[in-house]
C-alpha cells in the first residue's frame, strides 16, 4: 500500500483559501452571500460549529453520544446537504459530522466540530461511523498527550471516502491530505482493519503533526509515518491502561493493534535502546533517515514524556531561513529543550518490571537522582556517582540501568 501525500501542512497567511464572488445582478446577491458565508460547497452545513450540552438532542440529525476518555457526539444529518470535494468535485451524498468534548479544566462545557466525513451514499454510513468514532479519539488523544489542536484558520477536517482509487493515481495509494482536506480511497478494497486504522493515521498525522520534510524515501515528509507509529503506541498505551475502551477504535480490535505495536514498533525501539541513534542517518535522504527520525520521535515521548516530545518540536528551527524543518533540525531542537529543563523523568522504553539497560541522552549538569520506586537501583554506566548524585561535563547519550522511572534534578 502506498501512502502518499500531496502537499504539506501549512497553516500561514499566504495557504488561506480567499475566494471573491462579483455578482452584478441583484436578484443573486442572496445566494452569493450565502455561498460566502458557508466557505464553498463542500463546507455548507446546517449545523453548528458547536453545540451547548443542553443543545445536543435538539439537532436535526441523529446523534450518538459518546462519553468516557473521548467525550464527543457523532451527528448524522437528517437532510444532508451534498458534499463536493475540491480536488475531483465529486458528488456525495452522506456525511457524519465529529464533534469533539472540549474539557477546560477537566469539565466538559461544549461540543466542538472537528471532522466531517463524507461517502458516497447512506449505504456507507455504517463504515463512515466506524471512521468519525476513530478520529474522535485520534483527536483526543492528540489533544490530551501533545497538547495539539487544529489551527483556527482551519478548524475542521473533510474526510473523503471513495468508492475507488482515482485513475491518475497509481491503483495502491490507499490516501492523500491536502491541506484540511483527507482522502481515503478504495471503499470497496478488502483491507485487514489494521490497514485502514493505519491509512488514517497516516494521513491524520500529515495534518495535525508539525511538518519534518527533506526525505527522499519513502516520501518527502515525515509526519504521517510518526502519526502511524506515534497514534497506535498511544492506542496501545491507552488499552493497556485501561483507558480507551476498544469500541474507541472500531475499525480494527485491541489484540491486531497490539500485534502491529508489537512486530512493527516495540523492536525498533528495542534496537535503539542498545545502540543510541546514528546521528549522521539524520542527515540523509534516504529510508533510513525516515526509519532514524520516526524511531527517534517516538523514542524520546517513550522516555522522556509526551511534554518532552512537544518541547522538542517547540525547539527546532531551521538552519536556513524561510526552509521546512529537516530531521536534524529535530534532532539538535530535542537535545536544546532537555537541556533547559531543570528536572525531567527517564522512563526504561519498554517498562516491563525488569531492570533494563537502555541509551538516554543527557545535557551537561550536576543531576540528583530519585528512584519513583522506593530502595530501587540505578546505574549510568561509565559515570562515577556520589550517593544518588553524579555531574556531567559534556552532553552526550549514556547508558542507563533500570527498572523503574528515574526523576533527574538538577
């Protein structure tokens, strides 16, 4: 299956859609100004862009309410209007709008849209369900761990579900996003669930994560890849811990998305935990440098913290002005935002109740370390240590041994 993506995210004043309708006659202004005011055909909906509690039952459409980790309602319109896509200007007839529980301090106050996804007909509502319940959570998750929203010049993603591959794409590619636009094509393909939770991954992550270009395999950017491998580790996580409930990800079950984090992500990791990264594939442009750079990202949210991997994408800056960020650009804003914390907890990548020996990175500094586990031991290997004390005089990766979280202070 390829994954294909057409065009970066950007969200800055020159990627603003401006359309200007000049009508001369009166007897159209009404329409045009409604066009207008609705954003295009594709955007012109009935309902609104959020929804009070209260309000909820009260909505022209069929609603499913849905509670728990992922607040959030699912609203099936009784009278749709036709959706049009911008790239084909194809035709659909059904659409389920996603509205996602916005939580200030933990309350839930209101209802956000934040998706709508359309098919072709109603007979495919059953499958678009399946789809807007699972970026619910994707969203969420997203929301909660990374701190992540979707920019306000464009709050809503269109989710376009097709009945085939368009003919001038090449009959494997499973998807595209172009800017808040994502397509999933091939509703009728037999795929194993686990691909389509992939597929949207994907392409979800090309939207929502910060854009890290310059790739040459398997494809000029890297944020869908880490939204595949990033987006099921925290499904897993989340499983594991009981806090989604596996009808959070109805397009595939909890046992395949453990299988997939098991064979395709935890012994990634596992290598890099023995060996450290290969700082110069960062600079390649090959598909190591992709495998080293989605590695790495989910290796320092395993370790050090989703905060931790939020402060490394707030860090990067690229060295040439006006340029995307590159995958070393990622790497130096990672090693820049540890070393301005002056405390950070190191957690084994796979925390399994043995004691692990695995690679970390550490800025320079005198370090007090607090084992989160009482009587527990600790070793930096090759570092001499004064009680639970040790200094550094250069920054570097070292290997830690451990069996439980480690708190750092400096």
């Amino acid at each position: 299956m390829q994954l294909k993506m057409i065009c970066p995210v950007t969200f800055d004043k020159a990627s603003k859609r401006r359309r200007t309708f000049l009508f001369f006659s009166w007897t159209l202004t009404f329409f045009s100004l409604t066009f207008l005011l609705c954003g295009g055909t594709a955007k012109a909906q009935d309902a609104p862009r959020e929804i009070a509690i209260d309000e909820l039952d009260r909505q022209n459409a069929t609603v499913e309410k849905i509670e728990g980790d992922t607040p959030g309602a699912l609203l099936t319109p009784a009278d749709p209007k036709v959706g049009v896509d911008e790239k084909y200007r194809q035709r659909y007839l059904a659409q389920i709008m996603v509205y996602a529980g916005e939580r200030p301090a933990g309350i839930l106050v209101r209802y956000v849209r934040r998706f709508r996804v359309y098919v072709p007909d109603r007979d495919s509502l059953p499958f678009a369900r399946k789809v807007a319940r699972t970026l619910l959570t994707l969203y969420t998750l997203t929301h909660d761990v990374l701190n992540y929203d979707h920019p306000r010049n464009a709050p809503v993603v269109n989710i376009w579900i097709t009945r085939t591959t368009p003919t001038e794409l090449s009959a494997d590619t499973g998807g595209e996003q172009i800017r808040n636009e994502i397509y999933l094509y091939n509703l009728g393909e037999t795929r194993k669930p686990i691909e389509w939770l992939r597929e949207i991954a994907h392409e979800y992550g090309h939207f929502i994560l910060p854009g890290i270009s310059g790739f040459a395999l398997p494809e000029e950017w890297g944020n869908g890849m880490l939204g595949e491998r990033l987006f099921l580790s925290l499904i897993a996580d989340a499983l594991k811990a009981k806090k989604l409930t596996p009808d959070a990800i109805p397009l595939s079950s909890a046992e395949e998305i453990a299988e997939e984090v098991a064979l395709q992500i935890n012994p990634l990791l596992l290598k890099f935990a023995q060996t450290g990264i290969v700082e110069k594939r960062m600079a390649t442009r090959d598909a190591a440098q992709m495998e080293t750079f989605v590695t790495f990202a989910v290796y320092w949210k395993s370790v050090y913290g989703s905060r931790a991997l939020r402060n490394a994408f707030s860090e990067s800056e690229s060295g040439q002005k006006y340029a995307f960020l590159k995958a070393s650009d990622f790497l130096r804003g990672a090693y820049r935002s540890l070393k301005s914390e002056a405390e950070f907890t190191i957690t084994p990548p796979l925390l399994s109740g043995k004691a692990e020996r695995f690679q970390v990175y550490l800025p320079a500094g005198t370090f007090r370390v607090k084992p989160l586990l009482s009587g527990e031991k600790w070793e930096v290997e090759g570092v001499t240590r004064l009680g639970n004390t040790f200094k550094l005089k250069t920054a570097g990766w070292h290997r830690v041994t451990a069996k439980t979280k480690l708190a750092l202070t400096k």
